[in-house]
C-alpha cells in the first residue's frame, strides 16, 4: 500500500501553469511532471472560497448542506476520520485560519498543524510554503525513523498565492525585474486597490496580476522542495501526490478582484494531477469532475471502500468514473447577525452549459462554455435549453433552511 498525499495550493488559477497550456513558463518544476501524471482539464470546485470549496476536498460534501455557518459541522465525515478508522495515520499541515481547529478542521488527524499560535506579520497572516515544508521535513523525518511505519496519508496546503501579493524580491527578479515596489508599496496596493476593489486603474490591476504571477514561481519552487524531501527520504516513489486548488483568483474578468461570490471559470475550473512515480507515460482526461470526488479518490488509493457519507466518487479507475454535472453554491455576501443579509448563489454545469443563480435578486445567467468559455455572453432570456438546467439546479436551492 502507497503512502497517499494531497498538496493543496490556496488560489492557484489553472490558467498559469504551463501544462495547461499557459505560455508564461512560471511553473517549470510542476510541468515537469505531466510524465508521470494523470491530469484533468475539467476539474470544478465547488465554490469560490476556502469555506465554499474545502468542505468538497477534506469531506466530499457541499458548503451549504447542513446550514449555513462558518464552522465545519460535526455531521461531516472529514477524510481524516475515515483513514484513521482504518489504521492509517493522519498528518495535517497548513497555515490557513479558516481550516485552523476553531473552526473543527482538527478532527482524527494523528498530527494537525495549522500556524494559528505562531508568530506571523500583520501584513502577511500566514506562514510561508517553505515553512510548511520544514515543518513536514521534521514529521515525516521522525515518522518514518527505524525503517517501520504504518501507511500515512499527508495534507500539506501552501497560502502564497493569496493575497496580499508581496513576494521575495529573488522572486520578482527572476519573473519581471520591471517590478520595482517596497514591501510598504506592495502592502499599500493590496489596500488601496484589491481590498476597495477598485478597477479604475487598469496599470495597478496589472501590477497586481504580476505580483501573483510572482508567487506562482515562488509556490513552483516549493513544491520542487517538497518533491527534493521526498526523494531525499525514499518515500517519493513510495507514494502518490495528489495536488490541487480550492479556488482561482480574479483581476477583473468579471468586474471584481479577489475571490467573492461568484462562479466562473477564473475563480471555479482549478488544476487538478495526479503523481504517481511508478507511471511512466503521462495522461489527460476531459472528463467533468468536482472537488466533492478528491476523497473518494484518496479512499480507492487506499485500498478501502468508498464511505457512505462522501456525496463524490472516486476517479480511479478513470473508465469507471460515472461523469455527470457539476454543482457549486456559497454565500454572496455573508453577514454574522442576520440571516436576512446573506445571499447564496449556486451554479450547475455540464460539459455545454453552465447556470448561476443569485437568490437575492432571483436571477439566472446561462453560458454556452464551448462558444463561450471566458463566460461573457449571459444565453439564459434565449437559450431553448435554460428550462431543463435550471429543472437540475432547483432541487438545491435552499436546501439547507430547514437543517440548521
């Protein structure tokens, strides 16, 4: 039995990496996988947003299930409850306070780190890929002493991508030396601009958009790192890597920054591969999947049955994958008091179409991704076919009122 591990990258767009397709050559070291790779092309998260989409990646449900609030119900079956039953250990690294054990992340993880005593910047509340990695190197090091150990499976989630986009200089001379900010510069942009979500200046949105190009290079050579450790302790072919995103990150393709409540491709589609050192020719798959099937798949690398609770399934073997749509919902915009105030909005796609609903203003959009992939042109006051996909979506609209 292999050790199973999921590297999971905070915001990373599909559309930067260059097995995607993506001409900017600052993800060399994950592009030099693909040989030994499954990847998917159409992978779709199931919201916007850590606490949209983690749900989907850590215990194969959807955000809003069993209600609406922040914290992880206990009616969730975490990936790490199913291995641990199953005698094998759990390890959890990461740095990222919405996943922290406030709010009940922490469940049956043998080993659970998530930064939150540690010492961070007010700049920067998160602690560095390469911290991550050190923090592994010391567990798995130990783990692994003597030669004997059970099976593990290992989370490890890197949060360099996201804002406020202040990368290392060595980094910012090795992608664009143009570049030219202090960290109190970098920090200011991050305020006057994507915090205010201000569009207004096309120069700083771009700015803005190198500075994440940046750290993509940065998150690049930590997973190379990553990858290094694990050769360097004989586990590398040991092992499978699985290695994904929970959202994208927008500069302003649909009118905002960030990563709000909304469910398009730069923020949904994420990258999605499968490392398995033994693999000796790479493969693509164009099959429609969801985050919801990441555990299922962790399970079936496990040698172990699929858990009654999980809403996905898993992908291998990839001729038995049942394809069907793909379904997202989130919480436009979220207030702590009044219920009133919240606004979730839901999307349902197929290979052809994709539907989004906004509760709040009752209203439909509808795209044709094929004609449309960017999702520009809005089909659904024309399209013959908006009748039946909004049939399939309907059934989740708020579902979860009567749960909490």
């Amino acid at each position: 039995m292999k050790n199973v591990i999921l590297l999971t990258i905070d915001t990373l767009r599909k559309d930067v990496l260059g097995c995607y397709d993506s001409k900017s050559n600052l993800t060399p070291f994950i592009d030099s996988l693909q040989g030994s790779c499954i990847r998917f092309t159409n992978m779709q998260a199931t919201g916007p947003y850590t606490q949209a989409s983690f749900p989907a990646i850590l215990t194969s449900s959807y955000y809003l299930e069993y209600g609406r609030e922040k914290y992880l119900s206990p009616k969730k079956t975490l990936i790490s409850t199913v291995l641990q039953k199953s005698g094998i250990t759990t390890a959890g690294f990461h740095s990222n306070p919405y996943l922290s054990d406030y709010f009940g992340w922490n469940r049956c993880w043998d080993v659970f780190y998530d930064s939150i005593e540690d010492e961070v910047s007010e700049e920067v509340p998160y602690i560095k890929g390469d911290e991550i990695n050190g923090k592994v190197k010391e567990w798995l090091s130990s783990y692994i002493k003597g030669g004997k150990y059970k099976p593990f499976f290992l989370w490890l989630h890197y949060m360099d991508l996201h804002e406020p986009y202040m990368p290392e200089k060595k980094y910012i001379d090795m992608v664009d030396s143009s570049i030219d900010l202090s960290r109190g510069e970098m920090f200011n942009l991050f305020k006057e601009t994507l915090l205010k979500r201000d569009l207004s200046d096309k120069g700083k949105v771009e700015l803005l958009k190198k500075l994440y190009s940046v750290h993509i290079r940065q998150v690049d050579s930590y997973v190379e790192e990553f990858f290094e450790l694990l050769k360097k302790i004989d586990l590398l072919e040991g092992s499978v890597i699985v290695i994904t995103s929970d959202h994208g990150d927008e500069f302003g393709e649909h009118g905002g920054l960030s990563h709000d409540g909304k469910m398009y491709s730069e923020l949904i589609n994420v990258p999605f591969l499968i490392y398995n050192h033994t693999q000796t020719r790479g493969r693509v798959s164009d099959t429609l999947v969801s985050s919801i099937d990441v555990p299922p798949t962790i399970v079936n690398l496990f040698g172990l049955d699929r858990e009654e609770s999980f809403e996905g399934h898993s992908l291998l073997p990839l001729e038995e994958f049942p394809e069907r749509g793909c379904f997202g919902e989130a919480i436009d915009k979220r207030s702590a008091h009044e219920k009133e105030t919240d606004r979730p909005i839901y999307y349902y796609q197929n290979k052809e179409f994709k539907v989004i609903y906004r509760e709040n203003t009752d209203s439909w959009e509808m795209y044709d991704l094929r004609r449309d992939p960017q999702e520009l042109n809005n089909i659904a006051e024309i399209s013959p076919k908006v009748d039946r996909m909004k049939e399939i979506l309907r059934p989740r609209l708020g579902r979860w009122l009567g749960k909490e």
